[in-house]
C-alpha cells in the first residue's frame, strides 16, 4: 500500500470540467450567451482545493473553507471546457491551508486567486457555524 502524502506546500489538484447548465449564468439576461457564473467557479475551486489535500488528511478530519479572495477576469462558454488548478501554498499551525487557485479555459485564465481552508475534526463539524468555527477553532481542530 502506497503511505498517504504529507501535508507540506506544493500538494496539487488540477480538475478539468465542463461548464454544464448548472455552472452557466446569461447574468439576467444582460449578456446574449451564458457563461461560467463567478459562483459556480467559485465553489468548483473551493472542491478543488478539497481534493488537493484529501488523501494527506489526518483520519476522522475535513477541511472547510473560510476565505476566498478570487478574480473572475475572462468568460467561459456554456459547454466550455475547463480546467481548475489549486496548490497548497502554506500549512499554518498545522491546520490552516492557503491554496493558489486558477482556472482556465482554452488557455486562457478565466479566475485567478487564493483560497483559504481549515482542517477541523469531522465528527465535530454540524454545520450551523461553519465560518465562525474554521476561523475560531471552536469546530474541534484536529492536530
């Protein structure tokens, strides 16, 4: 069996996707074509991010987000094809994980930006305070 990787800087995920209905947005019928939503981008680097680290995770731990500081600088076509890279950057204190994250489309950047997350213990984590509880701690920190 392969040993899980250490969670250290340059851990990476690159997720190709397509932009599907879901993703798209007209942004209410202001532009003529739909095109990949600064939401949707979002949540898609946020779960790139995710899988990044996933297999270097300590056991009965998650990871949520609680910073996101993106630029959504080019479109995306509805049916485009895409890909999401996100790098861990930095490990502090052993549980707050800052990522690079880009996506782009035909070779292009389409969103750029940083991403912050936070290891907590999953059996912990309900939820119902899920930002107070990345940055605070109080979601039972896994070491």
């Amino acid at each position: 069996m392969t040993p899980a990787p250490q969670l250290s800087p340059g851990l990476s995920y690159d997720h190709e996707f397509s932009v599907t209905d879901d993703l798209a947005t007209d942004v209410g019928g202001s532009v003529a074509n739909r095109v990949l939503a600064t939401p949707r981008m979002i949540g898609v680097m946020e779960g790139t991010s995710m899988r990044a680290v996933w297999p270097a995770l300590p056991e009965g731990a998650t990871c949520v987000g609680y910073e996101v500081c993106v630029k959504h600088v080019s479109s995306a076509p509805l049916g485009g094809d895409c890909v999401c890279s996100a790098v861990l950057t930095d490990v502090i204190d052993g549980r707050k994980l800052r990522f690079d994250v880009k996506v782009t489309y035909d070779g292009r950047t389409v969103g750029v930006g940083t991403h912050e997350r936070r290891i907590i213990n999953a059996g912990k984590f309900d939820g119902r305070n899920a930002a107070a509880d990345a940055v605070t701690g109080s979601a039972g920190s896994v070491s």
